[in-house]
C-alpha cells in the first residue's frame, strides 16, 4: 500500500530536521536516489548499459527541487555523464550550484528569445546573471538530443502550474518529440507493462508501476521527474498548464497525493520514493492507495465454519426491458467474486436471463423489503421503468449498505434534498454522472454552482471529496485513477458511534441474514455526522486497471463485485481491518469500495492487456481469486 501525504504535511515532517541543521544532509540523500534513478534509466537506453558517456540534461527551478537535481547532477558527473543544467528561474541553489561546477557541469540560462541576456526588468543574483544564456530552441535541442532529461523546475511548493518560459520549453519540447518520431518504441510500450505490474514496495524501491503505459516515441530522452512533474499540484494531482511527462518520478519521504490520484499519476510514470529520515514525522495519510497485492490479501475468504448467510447475502436491482444485459452482468460478477447468495429482484424475461447465465441467483418479483439482504446493488440498466424504478427508490431507503450505479445515481442525489445518505451508501459515478450529481445538488441549493466534467476530470480527488461532503455517501469516482472519498474523516474512520472494529450491530433473523441495528439509516449515519466537517474525508485511490476497461457494461460488472464485498463487510465489521485502523468502523464502506475497484482491475489485466469484454470479465475476477 502507499501512503500519500499533501505537501504541507511533508514540509512539516522535514522542519525538525531543517531546525537541528540538517537540511543539506536531506539534499544529499534526495539526490543520491535520484541520482541512482537516472542511472537506471541511462543504463536503459545504452545497449551496454554503460554510464560513461551518458549525456544528461537538467531543467533546474529556483527552489530546492533545483538543488536536489544540482547535487544528482554533481553525482552523474563522478560517473562519466555529460550534464548540462538549464536555470529556469530567477534563482538558484547556491552549493548545489558549485557542487555540480566542481563536477565538471556545464551550467546555462533559459531566457527570452527577445530579451538574450535574460535580464528584463528584474535585478538578478550575480550567480545567476552571470551564466550563459540560451533561449527556447535552443534548450528543446539540448533535450532532444541527450539521453536524459531531469524535470527539477517545481516541486511540492508550486502551485497554478507552469507558467511563462518553463511553460512554453515544456509546450516546444513536446511539440518538437511528438511530432519527431510517431513511432511508438516497443522497447519502452513493453517495459512500461512490466513495470506496470511492479508493485512490490521496498526502502528507496519503486512502489508502482504507472496505471497505464504511456507511450513515448523512438529517440527521445528519458526523463526523470525530481519530486513532482512541474505543475502537478502536490496535494490535488491537477496540472492547469502543460506538464512535462515523465518515464519516472523519484520523491522524497513519502508518496504525494498528486502521485496517487488523476492527472497527476498519468504523468509521474514509475514512482519510487527515497527515505531521507523524516518518515517518522508524518502522521496520518491523506490518501491510502491500495496496489494488487494489498487487494488480493484482503479480499474476504470463507473459512471452515461459514455459510452462504454469513458469506454475505447481496439483493440486486437492475436491467430493465431495454438494458437486459446489465443484470445478466452484475449478478455474475457477484456470483464469480464470491457472494454467498445473490438475490435478483426483476421481471420475468430479466429473471430468465439472468438464471440461463447464472442459475446460482435466486431470482424474484418481490419488492426490497420483503427480502433479507445484508447489502444491496441498484441501478445498473434501469432506465425507463417504473417497477425497477420504485425498487431503487425502494434501497435508498432503506437501511442497509448499498451500491447506487448508472441509474440510481440521479434518485439517490434528489433524496439528498430530504437527508443525506449515509457513508453506506455507495455512490459511483463517472464524470459525467458526477456533473449530474451536482446539478441536483445545487438545484437544491446545497452546492453554491454548477460543476462541468471538465472540472471533474481536471480535479478529481477535489470533487469526489465535495459529492462526500454535500451527500454523505461515499463517493467511489471512476477514470484513469478511480478516487474514493469517505465523509467520515479518516482520523475517525475507525471509531465509529455505532459500529467499531470488532463489533457487530443489529441481530440475525430467521434466514440467516444480520439485520441492521435498529434506527435505520440513522444508526449507519452517526459517525459521519459529526466527523464529516474541519477533519476532512477518508480518501483512497486505485490505478493500474486496463484502458480496455473503458467498454460499455465493464461499470456492471464493477457494481456486482462491489455488492459483493459490501455484503461481507456488513456481516463482518472488522473484515478489512489488516488494511489498516482507517478500515475499520464507518471507514470500512469506503474500504470495501477501493477493495471492489481493485479487484475489477487486477481482473482487466488477467490475461495481459488487450480487449477485456464485461462477461470475459467477470470470468476472469474468479481466477484471480483462485488460489492454486
């Protein structure tokens, strides 16, 4: 698992450290793993895997960022690299200046194209002016030309994006690479899907793979992020100027949200974070990212004495005559993830195709509340009919966790305006149907303006926090990063008014089936109440899924292994407390929605990467759960 903190709790975890004195010592070790980094990727474009000879460009910000480039800059050099640094800013770091020039490294200025000595109207530091100047061109050909570039403009202290000349380099170099060579190399397609499954975290090690592969043309640099790609946000991920992508990111300490979470992890590439002594100080994670391994250790397993009852029972509400598929879908996802009972509420011809596909669900008529369930599913394919309809409205209601998809999403945003709706239940939009969402919300007054998908997909862990918030359900937001949000802050996650750890409210009936504790929803709805405002959400992310999810019926499936996990957590409170104390209690429902999503993509790359059709889908989410 990676533990993701914003950049002021990293700042703060490295303050004692700058008080004792130490903070060349912090450089030094930043930028011996940085400098290790590159090396890797130098040795990955020499067919001899030689260093010496090596070229190396540094794009070098006036902040600390700089300085640890400089230094790894400075180490490069002791190993035979050519390195040429570009000072970017008005300032630099001064030792880390002089250390790479006592190296050996030769150091210019980017400037204006029309202002060639760099001055304009600002009285520069005389280390600064007095290095060589070179303008935009001539920068993208130095990059162009090396064989690696090393992103050190900005880092967790940048904000707004890149602007002015750093913005136009970024712009002209990838207008100059893409446009260059439209041949995509198999050699980096093929590692960057190796290194995609490489999740394994070690000390100074890679902790994950890129989510998707990202191309980049034959004959262009490798390059190395120091920290943050320049412009990504540190605590949102957001990148609202052009961003310099890169084939890795080496930070330092810890993991930053904008590692973990849309857009910013599309551009950060292979990530491995460098301890540098401050790891103790940091306290508790804004954002937990749960990899494959963590998935496949946690995902909830039958033992000697269960039964289909205590396994978990799921109800499940969807299809309708026009989107048939969407129950034959989910309820065989849920059957193949491991439910103890499906229960299936819908017409005659849904039930019959849904018992042809999988004879395992019970299949029924009855309304929701004449069925014992510990967790329920509504809304895949129910568009246009008023009997699949009332049941969705019929599981808002009512007290039980569930998951709200496709179309239970716009009635479970209007029961908003009578109360909200509780961390148990589930809300999964994409980013459109999260847009939706907000219009009902501010139509009710509760949201002050409209949200645009584009605002979505610019931001996304911001606006999933914001659905949590306004709605009280857990927000589980799918794209390149799916990002959940909790309203339940995750100080509080596992201390919980009405369920903790360990503790299992409510009695079972006759069937077998837990009932709620008595109150309804009230009683699941305690602990987010109180805990939902300064304290700030629980917030999860899960990445490395498939682009070839993005198929029509791959949401139906998702939703049937969700219900799946959910039903078991309801039965079993404690159930996913090895991820961590923030699992535990009302935290639990967002745990079991990051475990849902996870599983969903270690099952979309099963077999590779290719096509990944919802019912090969659903097939494959059973064989990544077989043991052998």
């Amino acid at each position: 698992m990676i533990e993701a903190y914003s950049g002021d709790q990293v700042r703060a975890a490295e303050q004692p450290s700058l008080d004792g004195g130490l903070g060349g010592t912090l450089m030094r070790r930043a930028a011996r793993g940085l400098a290790r980094v590159c090396e890797d990727q130098l040795r990955r474009v020499n067919p001899q895997g030689l260093l010496r000879g090596g070229s190396a460009v540094l794009l070098v910000g006036s902040g600390n960022n700089g300085g640890d480039a400089l230094w790894a800059g400075a180490f490069l050099r002791g190993r035979g690299v050519a390195v040429t640094a570009v000072l970017t800013g008005s300032r630099v770091h001064q030792e880390g200046l002089a250390v790479l020039r006592r190296a050996g490294g030769r150091v210019l200025r980017l400037v204006a194209e029309d202002d060639p000595h760099g001055g304009g109207a600002t009285e520069l530091p005389a280390d600064v002016a007095e290095v060589p100047t070179t303008a935009v061109p001539g920068v993208v050909s130095l990059m162009c030309s090396a064989q690696l570039v090393v992103d050190g403009m900005l880092g967790t202290g940048g904000h707004g994006g890149l602007r002015g000349l750093p913005a136009q380099l970024v712009t002209a170099f990838a207008a100059r690479r893409d446009g260059a060579a439209p041949r995509v190399s198999a050699t980096v397609a093929e590692g960057a899907a190796h290194r995609s499954e490489n999740t394994a975290r070690r000390p100074g090690g890679t902790v994950r793979g890129a989510g998707a592969p990202v191309p980049f043309p034959e004959r262009t640099p490798r390059i190395v992020a120091c920290d943050l790609v320049s412009g990504v946000s540190a605590d949102t991920g957001e990148a609202p100027g052009p961003v310099l992508r890169a084939h890795a990111t080496v930070t330092f300490g810890a993991a930053k949200t904008g590692h973990v979470v849309a857009p910013g992890e599309q551009a950060a590439g292979e990530l491995t974070v460098v301890p540098i002594g401050i790891e103790d100080e940091l306290g508790e994670a804004a954002v937990h990212r749960l990899q494959a391994q963590d998935v496949l250790a946690a995902w909830p397993r039958p033992g000697a004495t269960d039964t289909k009852y205590t396994r978990g029972v799921l109800g499940v509400v969807a299809g309708a005559p026009s989107y048939p598929g969407a129950a034959i879908m989910c309820t065989q996802a849920a059957v193949n993830a491991g439910a103890g009972m499906v229960r299936f509420l819908g017409d005659a011809a849904a039930r019959a195709m849904v018992l042809a596909r999988s004879p395992e669900v019970v299949c029924s008529d009855d309304q929701p509340w004449d069925v014992h369930v510990q967790a329920w599913l509504a809304g895949p394919g129910v568009v246009g009919d008023e009997s699949q309809t009332a049941r969705v409205q019929a599981v808002i209601e009512a007290p039980e966790p569930a998951v709200l998809d496709a179309g239970a999403l716009d009635a479970a945003a209007r029961s908003v305006a009578d109360a909200r709706l509780g961390p148990h239940k589930i809300l999964t939009p994409h980013a459109g149907e999260l847009s939706q969402i907000f219009e009902w919300l501010h139509g009710f007054g509760l949201s002050p303006s409209r949200v645009e998908r584009t605002d979505i997909e610019a931001n996304p862990l911001h606006w999933a926090r914001e659905a949590a918030r306004l709605t009280g359900a857990t927000v589980l937001l799918k794209g390149a990063t799916t990002v959940i949000a909790s309203p339940v802050a995750a100080t509080s996650a596992g201390g919980g008014d009405r369920v903790q750890c360990g503790e299992e409210g409510g009695s079972r009936g006759e069937d077998g089936v837990r009932a709620p504790a008595r109150g309804g929803t009230d009683a699941w709805t305690g602990a987010a109440a109180s805990s939902s405002g300064a304290g700030g959400c629980l917030c999860l992310s899960v990445g490395d899924a498939s682009p070839w999810l993005a198929t029509a019926g791959s949401g139906d499936t998702m939703a049937g292994v969700l219900g799946t996990v959910l039903a078991h957590v309801a039965e079993h409170p404690d159930a996913l407390s090895p991820l961590g104390d923030w699992a535990c209690g009302e935290g639990r429902w967002a745990a079991a929605a990051a475990l849902g999503a996870g599983l969903h993509a270690v099952a979309s790359r099963a077999h590779g990467e290719g096509p990944v059709p919802p019912s090969v889908l659903a097939e494959s989410v059973r064989e990544v759960l077989t043991r052998p």
